[in-house]
C-alpha cells in the first residue's frame, strides 16, 4: 500500500480499544507509535482504575506489540481548558459534558498538534467507535459501526481537517470482535473493562469529587404545584430528568409513582419535581442551540431536516432545524422529547454522517 511507511501515533489509554487499534494499524503497514497522555494530576488512589495502572497497561501493551511509547502531560491544558470551563457550567446549572470538550481541546487539538510537531507523525489513531469516509476532497464523520458503541456524540467538534489527519481503527468493528482480538493476541487489556468515568479523570463518587471544587448549598425540593417536600444537597448534583438520589418518597395525599427533576431555579437554588418521567414540564418541542460547530466547517443558512441526539445513546429523534443567526439554531423535534437539558450537546445526522452539533442553550418547553 502506498501509506506504508506513514507514521501514526496512536493514542494509548490503557484500554483494550486503543491496544487493538495500535496492532490493526500495524496489520494494515503503517510505522505505529503510542502516546500515553496524563491529564490530571491529582490521583488520590481511592480504589480507582489510576494513572498509573493506566500507563502500565499501555506500556506492557506497546512492550508486545514491538512499539514505542511516549509520554505527555497535557495536566495545564485539561485544567484550564476542560475542567474550568465544566466546573463554571455546573455552578450556573447546566449539566456539561467533558468528554465532548475533552476531545476537542485535548485529544483531537493538543495531542494532534504534539503528535505532528513533535514525533512527526502523519496521522493519530484513537479508540473511538467512528468511521471516516473522504467524499469531495472532505473527509466526513460517520457513526460507528457498532451501534451499541458508536461514539459520534463525543466528537462532533471535530472539523473536516481534523478528521483527515485522524484513523479510528476499530470504528470498522464491533466490541465483542475487539475484545477477541485482544485475547488471541494476549494483550493484558482484553479483559478490561470499559472505562465510565469522567474524561481522564477516572472513576470517582461523582458527589464527593463535585463537592471538593464548588462548594454545595443545600435548599428546597418542591413539587410543580408549589409545595416543599425536601432538602437538596446542591443544584449541581441534579440534572434534568434524573430520578435516583433525590431523597423523596410519595407524599401523603399522592401517588406513589416516582419523582423526576424538571427544572432547576438557579437564583433561587430551588430544585423543582413532579411525577412520572412523562410528566408534561419534563417534555420539551424542541431546543435553542449555540456554540455550533459543523464538520465541514460550511456555515449553515435556512433549514434542513435531519435526526438529532439529545444525549449519548438516545435513539435519533426527526428534527427541522433552522439558523437563527450565524451561531445560533432553532430545533423543533417531530414528537416532544424528554428532559432535554441545557449544557448538554444537541448532534445532528444524516443517516450515517455526523452533521456537527451545537451546546443546547434552552429548552423548547411542551406548552402546558
């Protein structure tokens, strides 16, 4: 193949999709390198999957495969582009979503430029469940292979550029086969579970991690209808929609059907309820969208209909969106939506192709 002596420079995690993608790179004659990245400085140890852990996997990992591995630490870059920006859209109760800022700041802009700057590399390489396909002289963003995994989502940030000069090896694949390959190969990752944590952060109690860099003022849970039925701990640990950790059985008069978030009174610090997870103030007829960002970095004018996610692993929802102005969208779905939350990112599609997507701004609420 013509790309033989290409470099690539793969972005090791520790994890079992990265050490499969490394060795199908290598299958395919590409001159295969890892980068190992530390993001965070603060390991704690507690009972945690850790950094360091993380890196061994990935050494004994690059150690069986034959291949070098580099290390950086992007700790200043995560803190002041990533991890301010979550903390402030938390104090103002909105939920964000650092994965999606994580690869967009971290792993497809500070990794990239290192990768190309400083070990030469051609191309990058991550875990990620995507494909790309070159149409027109642009390369395109397409959802993964496997459903299941498929994590478009995460990376509608990306531009075109990004994604030519970026190979996602096991996007072509489903979990089960990558796992597979890790056992026939005996890479020490391929019993590894899935990480779930927040980007780079790892697997930490959400509340009490939260709770070290904002400071939580507890206040009222009340009902839709006005009356208080609780205390919360902090706007901050709820979101739209949620139902776990609310702290609040059926009141005395009421049903006993369970409680759901559906607004949150930020200047008020009041958590606001109601019941059932269809309740009407819970459902929204579409959303306001900002900070967009379209793969083909094309500014976008009139309407399109198109599918959208809401969040990661909802079933695409038929849409028509609409500019409002040159960083600005209305959306209105076909059929009201569930806890739409602002902070969250709205992602649209056509088919297979990742569009772009934006920050959601507001919710559209269902006139009651």
């Amino acid at each position: 193949m013509s790309e033989t002596a290409k470099k690539v420079i793969v972005g090791m995690s520790g994890g079992v999709d990265s050490s499969v993608s490394a060795w199908l790179l290598q299958q395919q004659g590409y001159q295969v390198e890892g980068l190992f990245m530390k993001n965070w400085e603060e390991d704690d140890g507690e009972e945690y999957c850790t950094a360091a852990a993380d890196l061994a996997d990935a050494q004994a990992v690059c150690d069986k495969l034959g291949i070098e591995l580099h290390t950086v630490n992007f700790a200043a870059e995560y803190w002041d582009n990533v991890f301010e920006l979550f903390l402030a859209e938390y104090k103002a109760g909105r939920t964000p979503n650092p994965d999606i800022l994580c690869n967009k700041e971290i792993k497809f802009k500070a990794f990239l430029e290192f990768a190309a700057e400083d070990l030469g590399a051609d191309y990058i390489a991550t875990g990620h469940y995507v494909r790309r396909a070159d149409v027109d002289g642009k390369s395109r963003l397409l959802r993964g292979l496997d459903s299941n995994k498929d994590q478009s989502y995460f990376l509608y940030t990306l531009s075109h550029e990004q994604i030519a000069q970026s190979l996602f090896p096991v996007g072509e694949l489903e979990k089960p086969q990558v796992r597979k390959i890790a056992e026939d190969l005996g890479l020490v990752t391929a019993k590894k579970k899935d990480s779930t944590g927040i980007c780079f952060i790892g697997e930490r109690k959400f509340r009490k991690f939260l709770g070290r860099y904002l400071p939580a003022q507890p206040g009222k849970i009340i009902t839709v209808d006005g009356d208080e039925i609780g205390e919360h701990q902090g706007l901050m640990y709820h979101t739209l929609g949620q139902r776990k950790g609310l702290g609040i059985g059926g009141t005395k008069d009421g049903t006993e059907e369970p409680w759901y978030v559906v607004d949150k009174d930020v200047e008020n610090n009041i958590l606001i309820v109601a019941q059932g997870h269809e309740h009407p103030r819970l459902m929204s007829v579409g959303l306001i969208a900002q900070q967009l960002h379209w793969v083909d970095r094309e500014p976008f004018t009139g309407t399109m209909r198109c599918t959208v996610k809401t969040r990661y692993r909802q079933t695409d929802i038929p849409c028509t969106v609409k500019a409002l102005d040159a960083d600005r969208i209305e959306v209105i779905f076909d059929e009201p939506v569930a806890a739409v939350t602002p902070g969250q990112s709205a992602v649209f599609y056509n088919g297979e192709v990742c569009l772009g997507g934006g920050i959601i701004e507001q919710r559209l609420p269902l006139p009651v």
